[in-house]
C-alpha cells in the first residue's frame, strides 16, 4: 500500500486544486481511482473541466496525468 496524492490543474497551470491522498495498492488502482472521481466531476460540470486534467503523485514519482477530456 503507498499514499498517492491527487491534484488538479487546467492546461495553463492558472488554477489548481489539491485532491489529497488516498492509500492504494498500486498505480494501476491510482488511475482508476482517479478515472472515477473525474467520471464524477464531469458528471456534475462537463464544461468546467473539459481543459483540466489530474495529476498522481507517490513517493516524488509522477505517476501518471489524466485527462479529464480523455473519456468524452
């Protein structure tokens, strides 16, 4: 189990929100993770988010940043 932390930021870098951490087993459950709270998101507001994505962190190691626009 590692403590992945969870931000957000749109294309620019003007506006930013910090998600927090979330222990999980692996990176593999940190995307889906992430998939699903931007699944929800986008759910709520479309257009707010459409330039965003979300950025994963463990340990200093990028693990991943998703789109939020990958899945529409």
């Amino acid at each position: 189990m590692a403590r992945y932390h969870f931000g957000m930021r749109n294309d620019d870098k003007t506006r930013s929100e910090d998600l927090g951490i979330q222990v999980l087993d692996n990176d593999i459950a940190a995307v889906a993770f992430a998939q699903g709270v931007i699944e929800k998101m986008l759910h709520r507001n479309i257009n707010r988010y459409t330039d965003w994505s979300m950025d994963i962190v463990v340990d200093a190691r990028a693990v991943a940043s998703v789109r939020f626009d990958a899945g529409v």
